[in-house]
C-alpha cells in the first residue's frame, strides 16, 4: 500500500491492526496446501470407491428426522446422506461463483485506495474459489449420476410450476414486497434494463465523491458494453433479487470505498451459513482420522474446504467490520444501502426452516419440492406418483424430528450472526439484532407454509402428469 494513497483516505493515524491481520491473513494462505489437496482429491474422485461411507454424520442426510428416513433402507440412507452433499455443495459452488464476480468489483476500489495486500489476497481467494467450485461439480456431477440417473439432471420444470412463486416475495415485510414487485414485473421486459439504467444514474449521483475509487473491474465491462454477471442460484442471487436490483447493488459495492468494505457484511453472512454445517463435517473428518477409519473424499474435501474457507471468513470479517472505520464516515445514502443488503438477505435466505434439510435457512420449501418428488421417484426410492405425492405429505406438512433439528440449526446460526452483527454501528436494528431472521425459527410457520404449498405442488404435478 502506499503512503500516498493511504493518507489520502485515513484521517488520523490509528493502530493498524486490521492491515496487520489481513498481511497475517495473505501470508498464511499463499502457504497453504489445502486447496491442492482439494485439487488431487476431486480430480481422483469416483463414486465407486465412496459410496459404502458416511460422508457426514447422519443427520446431514436429505429428509433426516422425517418419518420417510425412519422407514428407509440403509442403503438409502447412506444415499440420502450423499444427496445432502450434492444439494448443500451446488448451493456452495454458485454463491462461490458470486464471490469470483464481487471480489473482482471492491477489489478494483481497494486497489484504487491503495491496499495492495488486499487486491492480492481477494485475487487468491478467487483462484481458490475456482478449484473450489470444481470440485463440488465434479463429485455432484457423478454422485447424482450414478444415484439417481440422467433424469437428476432435468431442469426443473418450466411454466406452470416457475410460475408458482415462493413466498420469499409473498412472506417478506410490505416495503420490500412492493419492492421486490415492481422489479418483479419488469424483469423479463425491456423496461429491466431502464430500470437498471435509472437507479444506476442515481447511484452514480450519490456517490460522486468517489469517483476516483470506481473498480477497474467495472470500468472494463463498462467499456465492452457488457452487464455486471448476477445469478439466481447462490445466495446473493437468491437474496437480492431480481436481477437488475442485484447488478445495482453491485455497482454500489464497486463505487464507494464504505461500500466495497460493506459488501463482505454480506459476504459473511454467506460465510456463516457455510460454517455451520462445514465445521461439523470438519469434526466427523478429523473423528474419522482420530480413529484410524476410512475418510470419504468428499468429507476431505469438506475439511480442507472449510480450511480454506477460514481464510476468507477473517477477510470478511475484517473488511466489514474494521476497515471501514478507515475511510470517511458513511453518508445517509450510504448506510442506505449497506442496510438495504443486509435486509434483504435476511427475507430471502434467512427467513425460514426446511423439513428436508436442518442447515436451509430459505422462507419456504417450495424450491426443493420437485426435487425431492423426482428423488423418490429415481431408482434410490422407485415410487409411483402417488406414493411419492403421500410420503412428500408426510414430509412436508406434518411436524417431525428434523423441524426440531432445524430450528436448532437455525437458532446456532442466529447466535452467531447476532455476535457479529452487533458491531456495525450504522445498522438499523432490525439488521443489528437479526430480526426478521428471528421470525423465521418457527416450526408451526414452516408446517403452514408448506401445507399452502404441497397443495399447488401436488394439483400441478397430478394435473401435469409429471
Ligand atoms: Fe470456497
Ligand atoms: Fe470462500
């Protein structure tokens, strides 16, 4: 970093201590083999030679605690087990692909504040998310191959069934409802673009002062007169949705120096929800080592996963909760947006429990619906439409051991966020004391809300043949 650029954006010589923990953070990194190891692993990797083995503990199984898992085989158990895997590593892998867009965005701003150190490990980071992402792939792609068949990989149903909405938009408070609404209704239109384009002229008059930090990165695309990449599959893309809202929030983190920093109070949030079901698989990886067993490679890769990923943990930490303290206070219009993220998250990835999955914290089930009816249809269950649509009943909409274990999940995480939030000065309370997330640990509301929607769920697939 130099000295020039450093005075120029620090007003009073403080302690450093955030530097020195990201220079610490860098160097520990750039040492490390466990993305290597993750590399050898996936690339070695045949279902085959992993198939006998728990991958975790048991109740990170698809379905745990529900009375379909207390009546299955235990070959199908341990299948279950390695469809959570696949289903919890192909939400990892796109939210990581997000991380490649964003840590591109606020780097182009560090680099432009000086903090060199930084650029270098977000581009390592990156690098890293890559092998990252390839590895999930590759062993999801031939574990749900050789389970479940070709027919795992058919797109889940066009028309009538997209058209059901979750109730993210439904369930979420009245201001981002309206919202989300009027985005909705322009996303698939010629009008998104304008829309984008206007709240993009908006931002920029906002943020004029910080001309001189606009990410690189940005300025690039700007000049190829290409989009900021978004996604409808990671967790920012199933957060801050549609996608002209979430390009504008991407514009925000790469054109201030706050919000750059601020979009890792985001990024943590993914962090976390990967944290609290990774460290448990770390756990059954080093129970397994301890007594002399054999490790499956996708719970390795877990392991050196969540490894590596403790390294990107402490640079959003240290991103969103110290270096902003570095640069100018926040305007209105800053902390604004900061806040709006942080919301907004919260309603769309937080805001609920799932009967199949205790670490799925989304509003509702309805996204996992047909994927389950699929599952118990493939050669693992064998069902006929109608057994499929009662034991999905049974599942879904009647209370059973694995709400309980959801909620548990649920509230750890909350506690964990909650410690973490608490330090932002410039949150509003609803974002400081997590609660909307709050509301979305109870068992009855996910019960109602999927008794609301396995009716339209089995109406649709009955009607459709499907
Ligand atoms: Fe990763
Ligand atoms: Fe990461």
């Amino acid at each position: 970093m130099t000295a020039q650029l450093q005075t120029s954006i620090l007003p009073s010589e403080k302690p450093r201590k955030d530097i020195k923990l990201i220079e610490s953070t860098y160097k520990s990194n750039t040492l490390s083999d466990y993305t290597e190891k993750i590399e050898h692993l996936y690339k070695n990797f045949k279902y085959s030679n992993n198939s006998n083995h728990y991958w975790n503990e048991p109740e990170l199984s698809m379905l745990y605690g529900t009375p379909l898992y207390e009546s299955a085989s235990a070959s199908q158990k341990l299948a279950l087990n390695h469809v959570h895997w696949f289903g919890m590593y192909n939400v990892v892998a796109a939210s990581e692909t997000e991380t490649i867009a964003y840590n591109q965005i606020t780097s182009g701003v560090f680099s432009a504040c000086g903090y060199e150190t930084l650029a270098r490990e977000l581009a390592l980071e990156t690098h890293q998310e890559r092998s990252h992402i390839n590895a999930f792939h590759k062993i999801g792609y031939m574990t749900m191959k050789d389970l479940l068949g070709k027919e795992a990989f058919k797109a889940p149903l066009k028309g009538k069934l997209h058209q059901l909405t979750s109730q993210d938009v439904v369930q979420s408070p009245t201001s981002l409802r309206l919202l989300k609404s009027l985005f909705l209704k322009c996303e698939n239109s010629s009008l998104a673009s304008s829309q984008y384009n206007f709240l993009r002229f908006a931002a920029k008059k906002m943020l004029k002062q910080n001309q001189q930090y606009y990410s690189q990165y940005l300025k690039e695309l700007d000049e190829n007169n290409k989009f900021i990449p978004v996604s409808t599959t990671g967790l920012i893309g199933r957060g801050i949705s549609p996608k002209s809202l979430q390009r504008f929030f991407a514009f925000n983190w790469g054109s201030s120096p706050f919000l750059a920093s601020q979009y890792y109070s985001v990024r943590i949030m993914a962090n976390m929800v990967l944290k609290n079901t990774e460290h448990g698989i770390s756990k059954y990886f080093k129970s397994l080592a301890k007594k002399g067993e054999v490790i499956p490679d996708p719970t390795a890769v877990s392991h050196y996963h969540f490894l590596d990923e403790s390294f990107h943990s402490t640079t959003s930490l240290v991103l969103a909760r110290d270096l902003y303290k570095n640069f100018s206070p926040p305007t209105a219009y800053e902390k604004y947006i900061a806040n709006l993220a942080i919301y907004m998250m919260q309603c769309g990835i937080l805001s609920g429990i799932s009967a199949t999955a205790p670490d799925r914290y989304y509003a509702d089930d309805y996204s996992l619906m047909y994927f389950v009816y699929r599952l118990l249809q493939s050669p693992v269950f064998e069902m006929s439409t109608q057994d499929a649509l009662y034991w999905m009943e049974k599942c879904f909409c009647q209370e059973h051991e694995g709400f309980q274990m959801a909620a548990k999940y649920h509230q750890r995480l909350r506690l964990d966020m909650c410690r973490f939030y608490e330090n932002l000065d410039y949150l509003w309370p609803v974002n400081r004391e997590m609660r909307v997330m709050a509301t979305g640990g109870s068992v009855d509301k996910a019960v109602q809300n999927n008794i609301k929607l396995f009716q339209d769920f089995s109406k649709l697939v009955t009607s459709e043949n499907l």
